[in-house]
C-alpha cells in the first residue's frame, strides 16, 4: 500500500486536495504547515512558523510562502496557489502537479510542457531553517525559475493588515537577502546554494482568504509583503536549494545538509511508521529539558497530554530515552509544584487534580516494559511522594474523603480534561467524585504497593496504601456502578450524573480497578454499544441529554460540542485495554478491525496523523487541531499492545 502518495486527479480537484493538510517540524518549537497543494488555508499555516520567546509564548510566522514561477521562451508559469477575498483561488499552479508523495519528505512533481520539476522540502533538525531542493529532471530549452518570498512576521493566531510600520529594507547577503519587518522580530535570512539575480520589488499582496478560519468563524483575511523577487537559471538534472532561516548560512554547505536530514528520515510507508513519525513531530527539546507539546498548529505544552501521551509517545517506539527525559522534566515541575505550590512556566496545568494520577499511571506503563525493579529504583520515591502528598490531603483541588476516595471542585472552574467552558464556567461542571479519578487512584496505590514488593523497606508503605485501596474498592462501586451497568460520570453529593459518557472506559482499562470481570464486562458493553465509533470513543451517548456530535459553527457551537458527542481516538486505548482484559486472545482480532478506522485517516485530514477530535455521527470527519499527540500516542500503544500478544 502507498500511503501517502497522490496523483494528479486528486490534486487538481481543489475539493479533494484542499482539505488535506501536512505538517512538519524541527523537534525545537518550529514548523512548517500548510495543503498538500501549498494554498494556505488557516492562519497558522506558513513556510517557516519558529517561536520568539522575546514575544511571547507562541509561534510566529515569519515566511508565509514562496512563490515559483517557470520561465521558458519568456512566458511564466505560476506554480504557486493562494485563495483571495471572494473565494478567487489564482494563480492556479495546482494544475501544473502531477504527483505529490509525502513518505520520505514532501516531494511535488511538476509537469509545464516539457518542463518536469520537483520540489522538496525538508527542516533541519533542532534549527529553526527549512530547506525546499528543486530539481530540474526534464527541459528542452533554456529555463529559468523565479521565487517571490510572501512574508508575514507576525503572531501565529493573529493576523496581519498592510501598514506602514515595517522595515522595507532587504540588505543582500551571501547568494540571497536579509528581512526583519518590524522591531522585535528575529532576522530572516533567505539564501540559495547558486547566486540568484535579486529584484528589489515591494509590493503588498492584499485580501489573502484562509477558508478554514472562514469556517471556525474567527477573521480569516490578510495582507501580506513580499519585498521583491529572485531569479536562477536551472539546467537539466540540476538541483537548486533555497534555505528560510534565523541565521545566515554559507550556500555551500546548502547541499550537504539537505543530504544528511534526509538520511536520517523515517520512510511513512506504513500505518506504525506514519504514527511514529506524527508522534516525534511533537517532541520538543530545550536545553536540558525535553517535553512534548499537545498538537499543531495551535498545542501548547500541557502537563496532562505529556503524562497520558508518554508511554505511547516513547515506549511505544522504543524511545526509552526519550521517555526518561520527558518524564524527568515533567516529574520535576510537579515535584516543585508539590514541594512549593509553584506553578511551572512552560509545562501549562500542572496544578491541575489528576496530574498526579496520570503521572503514576505512565510510570506504571515504563514498569510493564522494563521491569517493576528498573522502575522502583528510578521512580519510587516521586510514586511515595504523589500516594503521600494526596493522602496527605495537601492537593489544593484534590480532597480525600474517609472512605478513601477523591473529591474535586469542577462547579465553578473546569478541573478534568473534559476543560471546555464557555465564559470562565465549565460546560460539563464534573464535580465532586470523578469515575476517571478515582479509578485513577485506586490503580495508582495498588501500583504502588505493588512497586514496593521486594523491598523490605518499603513493606509499610505497601501494607499502608493497599488498606486505602481496599477501603476504596467497596465505595466506588457504592457510587458509581448503577443498575443499567454502567458507572455514573461524576456523584456530587446526592446527585449522581447519569449522561454515558467514556471516562468509564479508563476506569475499565486500568490494570487495577475496583471492578471485578462481570462489572467490567457490563460497562464494556454499554461503552461498545453507546459510544464506539471507527475513530474512537464518543465524549457523550447519542442517547444522553445534549448529544452535539459536529464539531461546526461559531466559536461557542464547538465549545458547547467539544466534549458532548465528538469522538476520541486516545479513548481506544483504554476501550483496547478494557476488552482485552475482559476477552483475553478472543479479542486481539476484534481490535485490530477497529485500528482500521485510524489507518484510513493517515491520507485525509493533517496526512500520517491524527486529528484532535472526530464528529460523533458520519462520516466522522476530523475536526479541531490537526496533529494531536495524545490521540497518535494511544493508538501507537494499542498497535504495541497486539503486536505484543501476537508474538507471544
């Protein structure tokens, strides 16, 4: 199967082509999105999208595109694409395409007379730089190419209008010019591996359309400058490099370097290989510190999607490594955060109730892989440190009750990771018990006492934390386990929510949960029936008060949709987990048909990933971010998972 090929009838259908994204980025905060047509069509898209912490915590777009035009005779040919106000899509280029493969590195083939043309985009690692190699493979006359740089310098999420506030300046360096449009903004450098001929030529370009934005219902048009033009006359089986960067660069060591990144590349040739590839796409390493963001184009690095996307995100791939120097920097700033009550500047929520659990739970992952030993000797002592900070009731939005369970306060401010609100109030206020917490922390002390055997040490922790669990294990089945057979969402005092939704099935996939195998059973097949999908779990029944499975509308339709339909596809790996548990062998089969759902999406959406969220009913289209860790991290788990049990 190749998966991430496509000919020339889909890319000339602007209906098929538009739609599907792609992403790439350089593992340091910096990326590169836009169409598989190169129309940008959100206002995070862009050529090179680098963070300048001088401004802030967030991306910038700094060159939005660059425009090639094919002389030959003296007539041009335009390959480049944009959409303008009116929906006036010029100047057509997409119709010069006749392939666009994307399994090694961005690669269209261009086809103008008897002109065939490809183009390459590749970043460079840990450098905030992207190379783009043309390669002229067919001509039966002199060519030359021209390359109008569209530059933006400006926030990410905002917007930019023609003004008179910029620096026109484009002083020349080596083989290319320099641009820094406005104070604050790092230098953009933008040279080529052969001397170009520099046209001073600036121009506003007005009324740029971005028609996802048009959709969310968010200001969607934009001026943009492009300060001038190069030309370079190419040769048959010739190669010209053009490198985008915040430092300047010798052109000779151009060629060498695009050599080096693309061996490095991992080939998207299958479903694991293209997971794989998404899920690296969101390491992000800092100096000494490494952490994983939650997704593009718009992630930020989140406390909780770093623990729950952990296992999947490094394990999964045997990235052991990777792991331990995740889980040190996040392990860190909780442990801080426990210590002090500070609050982390980069890792976002770690105040947050159920980080605590979710961190014992990606540790108790690394213990399955490498061994209960390994993990004692690296992470007992903050495993010790979370049972005993929560039993200690010293969590400012964790309770412990006498019965050993956990409270929380989400009436007022979203406390859970269903977190949508809608003027600073949460719409789901789950409140009180949480069915995820608290099979979270049940899971989390028996864990912990069973990482303590062998230890004799350690013997009165395990003895102290497996009481607590012992006491839980009767309340929650108490306050949650209903008679319809399924468990409540959430019981604030005497009022227990009834609306089915899918933190049940963590609760259910958890290695220790309160529930015995006909209890789990009985929820499983509620979860199976009322909420599984091809692309992952429901945030809410079909048959439950609220149902609103699109994702669609104004920025208050999705917020009050988010988590009350639209499906999940991290949810499947505990719906996996669950089902495994309850059916053993007889249900390897059974999961590896529903992957399928997932497999199909790595050629629609963001291409080789996953999206933030699915609609609830069909076609289940991808909605929301469109790259999102934990969602590609879940499903590398379950994919580990059968291979596992298919080896044994």
């Amino acid at each position: 199967m190749s998966y991430l090929k496509f000919d020339k009838n889909l890319m000339i259908n602007l209906e098929q082509s538009l739609p599907k994204e792609m992403l790439r980025t350089n593992q340091s905060g910096a990326y590169h999105c836009t169409t598989v047509v190169d129309c940008n069509t959100r206002k995070q898209h862009g050529l090179l999208v680098v963070p300048v912490p001088e401004l802030g915590n967030s991306w910038h777009v700094m060159l939005s595109s660059l425009d090639e035009t094919v002389y030959q005779h003296g007539a041009p040919f335009n390959l480049a694409l944009h959409r303008y106000n009116g929906g006036v899509c010029s100047p057509n280029g997409h119709k010069y395409i006749r392939e666009f493969d994307c399994e090694s590195v961005p690669r269209t083939t261009y086809r103008v007379g008897g002109v065939i043309l490809t183009k390459e985009k590749i970043f460079i690692s840990n450098e905030n730089r992207i190379l783009i190699r043309y390669t002229l493979l067919e001509a039966h006359s002199p060519t030359t190419l021209r390359f109008r740089p569209v530059l933006a310098f400006r926030e990410a999420n905002e917007l930019c209008i023609a003004n008179d506030a910029l620096n026109p300046d484009c002083p020349e360096v080596p083989n290319g010019v320099s641009a820094c449009l406005y104070k604050g903004y790092p230098t953009l450098y933008m040279q080529f591996n052969h001397k170009p001929t520099w046209t001073y030529d600036p121009h506003w370009y007005n009324g740029f359309e971005y028609i996802k934005d048009m959709e969310r219902g968010v200001p969607y048009s934009e001026d943009l400058w492009v300060p001038g033009y190069f030309d370079i006359p190419i040769k048959k089986g010739e190669s010209i490099i053009f490198s985008a960067g915040l430092s300047e660069i010798s052109p000779r060591s151009l060629s060498k370097m695009y050599e080096k990144e693309v061996a490095g590349r991992t080939c998207r040739t299958s479903f694991f290989n293209c997971l794989k590839n998404a899920v690296k796409q969101c390491y992000l390493n800092d100096g000494d510190n490494m952490y994983l963001l939650s997704g593009y184009p718009w992630g930020k690095i989140l406390a909780r999607n770093t623990f729950m996307a952990l296992p999947g995100a490094t394990i999964a791939i045997n990235h052991r490594e990777d792991y331990e120097k995740i889980a040190n920097t996040a392990l860190n700033a909780l442990k801080r955060f426990m210590e002090t009550g500070e609050r982390d500047e980069r890792l976002l929520g770690i105040d947050l109730p159920d980080i605590p659990l979710w961190a014992i739970w990606a540790i108790q992952q690394y213990a399955k892989t490498y061994g209960r030993d390994e993990a004692r000797r690296r992470y007992f002592p903050v495993v010790k440190e979370i049972i005993s900070y929560i039993l200690a009731g010293k969590h400012p939005y964790l309770g412990i009750d006498e019965n050993g369970m956990v409270t929380t306060n989400g009436s007022d401010k979203p406390m859970s990771w269903m977190n949508a609100s809608l003027g600073g109030r949460p719409i789901v206020p789950r409140t009180g018990y949480l069915v995820e917490f608290n099979a979270l922390w049940y899971n989390a002390l028996v864990f912990g006492s069973r990482l303590a055997e062998g230890d004799e040490a350690l013997v009165a922790d395990a003895e102290a934390w497996t009481a607590v669990a012992e006491k839980i294990k009767p309340a929650f089945t108490d306050k949650f386990l209903n008679d319809y057979g399924y468990l409540y969402d959430y019981v604030a005092g005497t009022y227990a929510d009834p609306s089915v939704r899918p933190n049940m099935a963590v609760a259910i996939g958890l290695d220790y949960t309160p529930l015995d195998r006909r209890q789990r059973k009985g929820v499983l097949d509620v979860v199976t029936r009322e909420l599984l999908t091809p692309k992952g779990l429901r945030t809410l029944s079909p048959k439950s008060y609220g149902y609103r499975p699109f994702y669609v509308g104004s920025p208050e339709d999705r917020e009050m949709a988010l988590h009350n339909g639209p499906a999940r596809p991290w949810l499947m790996g505990f719906y996996a987990d669950a089902y495994l548990k309850v059916f053993g062998l007889s249900g390897v089969s059974y999961i590896d048909r529903m992957l399928i759902g997932f497999e199909d999406e790595m050629s629609q959406g963001c291409i080789g990933s996953l999206s933030q969220l699915y609609d609830g009913n069909p076609p289940f289209s991808g909605r929301g971010a469109i790259s999102h860790v934990t969602n590609v991290a879940e499903v590398l788990r379950t994919l580990t998972t059968l291979k596992k049990i298919n080896m044994e």
